[in-house]
C-alpha cells in the first residue's frame, strides 16, 4: 500500500522525454524535497498556523489560539520531516520509475513521428519499417508486461531491457534512413546527368577550346561526377540502412514468439530467456556495426552532400 500511495505521488508528473540531467541525484533529490514542501499535510498545516498567528496578532493571543498556532506549526514540521526523511528514498525511486516511463514513451512517440515524417516526404520504405518495428515492440512489451510480477522475473526484465535498445537502434537508424532520403531527394538527377553529358560531349567535339576554358570545363565535369557518387554513395547507405531495420522489426518479432515459448517454462528461473534474447542481441550488435561504419566510412568529397542534406531538410519542413 504505500509502494501504491508513493507511485500515486508520481503519477501527476507531466508527460516529456527526461533528459540525462532529470535522472542525476541531484535532480531527483531536488524534486524530492519539493514534491515533500508541496504535500498537503505539510502546505495546510502550515497555513494553518499562519491563520492562527494572524488571528493572535489582531485579537490577542489567548491560550487556545497559541496552541492552535504551535500545533499546526509542529505538524506541518513533522509531515515534512516524516515525507523527506522516511519516506524520502521511496519517492526517489518512484520518481525515477516515473522518468524511465516518461522516457520509454517518449521514445515511442518520437518514432511514430519519425514514421509521419517518412510518410509526408513519400519514404514508403522507412515509414513501413519505422511503424513495423512500433508495432513489434509494442507487442513483445505488452506481452513482457502482461505477465505476473514482471519487476521479479529475470528473464522478462532482460528481454524488456533488450527489446528498448533493439527499439533505440531502430530510431536512430530511422532518422540516418530519413536524412539520406532528403539529401537524395534534393538532388536534381536527371538534370545533373543531362549536363553533364552534354559538357563532355562539347569537350570532345571542340578541339579548337582555348586552354582556360578547356579547364573550366573539366572541373565542372569533374564536380558533376562527385556529386553523382555521392548521391550513389547515399543509395547504397540507404539500401543497407531499411535493411538492418527490417532485420531489427524481425528480431522483435522473432523475440516474441521465442518467449511466448520459454518465459512460461519457468518464468523463475534465470537464463529462459533462450533464443530470444539472443536474437535481439545480434540485432542490436548488427545496427550497430552499420551505425560505425557509416559514421567511420562517409562519404568523402567537396562538401556537395551537405549542401544536399540541408536542402532535403528545408524540402522536408
């Protein structure tokens, strides 16, 4: 019961995605101290003892009056006391309860946006996967949730942990999947290959070119061929990266059925988990390998394909 009456204590919190600074002990010591100012017993007591006082200021102080005064004041006191110092640490860990919760959804909501965005600048591709690995994750941890006393299951906590990163990986790949989507989608193609073969066949027809503009030309060529093999470069990229989510959405997917199977064998015993845990492991080692080497292995040129990330943003909003 008071485990209950602490969660309830929380439940009002407004719904954001915490940052790093809301989970340091500072922080949650400061929202402790706080929320224990803010309770009832301790703003009403001592409202109460501020009433008193001023009705013993205006009409005298009288034995009763004093001892309303004081007792109000005592209580208040000690509510406060009672809240920060006994109850204090079971606050913080219902206030850090709250914050992975609130951090969980948010990270929910911030991929169905993701999948919204894909879907308004017409990536079929990467608004399917994003809302496939939504429904997937949903499901597993609905399941995960759905089972008796899942604070006290090994195997479900670890599943539930794996199943968050494996849905992190997917959002982080979603948003690489979209940038490279608008960078290729502001780069005029057709154009860019239409000149540039009419420049090379004007170089090889005119012989007569001076020197200076034989040049010029040849570095256009050049820069156009750069800028090709960086929109080539972006396909590839985004080839491999709705890949790898597609293989995250099927580790998912796979990891629920796998503990459909194995959690309900023996829901105590650690090490269940079996298969699926494991394929949600090689799924989130597999993204992350893509991650690294797409950071590690960008594309090198004349800066063109940030020119044509920043344009697929702006064609974006």
């Amino acid at each position: 019961m008071a485990r209950q009456r602490v969660n309830a204590d929380v439940a009002s919190a407004p719904a954001h995605k915490p940052t790093d600074e809301d989970f340091s002990p500072a922080a949650v010591q400061r929202w402790v101290f706080w929320e224990t100012v803010q309770h009832p017993a301790t703003t009403l007591s001592a409202a109460g003892a501020v009433v008193a006082g001023l009705a013993n200021a205006l009409f005298g102080v009288t034995p009763t009056g004093l001892a309303i005064t004081l007792g109000c004041a005592f209580v208040s006191g000690a509510a406060w006391i009672y809240n920060f110092f006994v109850r204090g640490e079971d606050l913080a860990k219902a206030r850090v309860e709250s914050l992975l919760k609130q951090s969980a959804e948010g990270e929910v909501r911030e991929l169905a946006d993701l999948a919204r965005r894909c879907q308004r600048v017409k990536f079929a591709e990467g608004a399917k996967e994003a809302s496939d690995i939504l429904s997937a994750y949903r499901r597993l941890c609905e399941y995960l949730e759905a089972q008796e006393q899942p604070e006290n299951n090994v195997s479900v906590q670890r599943l539930r942990s794996l199943a968050r990163d494996t849905f992190r990986e997917g959002t982080t790949l979603t948003k690489q999947a979209l940038a490279a989507w608008n960078a290729i989608a502001a780069v005029d193609t057709g154009t860019l290959e239409r000149e540039l073969k009419s420049w090379e066949r004007a170089l090889a027809k005119n012989a007569d070119l001076s020197a200076g503009e034989r040049v010029a030309k040849e570095q256009q060529i050049e820069s156009h061929k750069r800028r090709m093999a960086s929109v080539d470069g972006r396909r590839r990229e985004l080839a491999e990266i709705v890949a790898q989510l597609n293989e995250l959405e099927g580790a998912l997917e796979r990891a629920y059925l796998e503990s459909v199977k194995v959690i309900e064998q023996d829901p105590a015993a650690p090490g269940r988990e079996g298969s699926a845990a494991t394929q949600l492991e090689r799924a989130v080692a597999a993204a992350r390998r893509v991650e690294d080497r797409l950071r590690d292995t960008g594309l090198k040129d004349d800066g063109s394909d940030a020119v044509y990330y920043e344009a697929g943003k702006r064609q974006e909003t």
